[in-house]
C-alpha cells in the first residue's frame, strides 16, 4: 500500500491549506500529527480516487483529537499532500476504537 519509509514531509496546496481550518477548526500541524501516532489506519478512498489515487487516514492528534484525513502521494510518493481534515464521524470512530 504505502510505503511510509518513502516519506519525506507534507505538501499543502493553496487552495486548500486553509480550507480545514476554516471548515473544521482543524489546522495543518493537527491534520500531520496523526501520521507520527498510533494507531494510524489508513485505506484507499476509492469513490475519489478518479483523478488521482487517494487516502483516507483515521488518527489521534498529540492532544488526543480523532481526524480523518484524506490525502494523496506526491513526487513519487515521498510527500503526502493533504486534500482535507475534520473530526471522524461517530461510524468512523467507533470503527478507530476498535482497531
């Protein structure tokens, strides 16, 4: 699936590295946090997957905020670019507890 030895850091698109934020309260540190904690649960988001192949994370930030992150792979998979970030759904969080 994704090789996490291959990363090496975060790229954030202009348009939208405010977007979670305004949205959701959620800023670019917490919507990386998750990435560096465990557990992590990452799996293909298939449905939005036409243009580009994307990810979607579950995972706790360091002061213990559940957030589903969904992302992409970038530069020949060493960069993550995060595409959006918002608290986990009730489904998904009882989904992250059991794992």
């Amino acid at each position: 699936m994704i090789n996490f030895h291959r990363i090496v850091g975060f790229e954030w698109d202009v348009g939208n590295a405010y977007k979670s934020q305004d949205k959701h309260g959620i800023s670019q540190v917490q919507a990386e946090e998750i990435f560096f904690n465990q557990p992590l649960l990452i799996d293909e988001d298939a449905k939005h997957s036409d243009v580009e192949r994307r990810f979607l994370a579950l995972g706790i930030t360091v002061a213990g905020v559940l957030l589903a992150v969904i992302f992409t792979l970038r530069k020949k998979e060493s960069l993550i670019r995060v595409v959006s970030a918002r608290p986990m759904s009730k489904k998904e969080r009882a989904f992250y507890e059991k794992a």
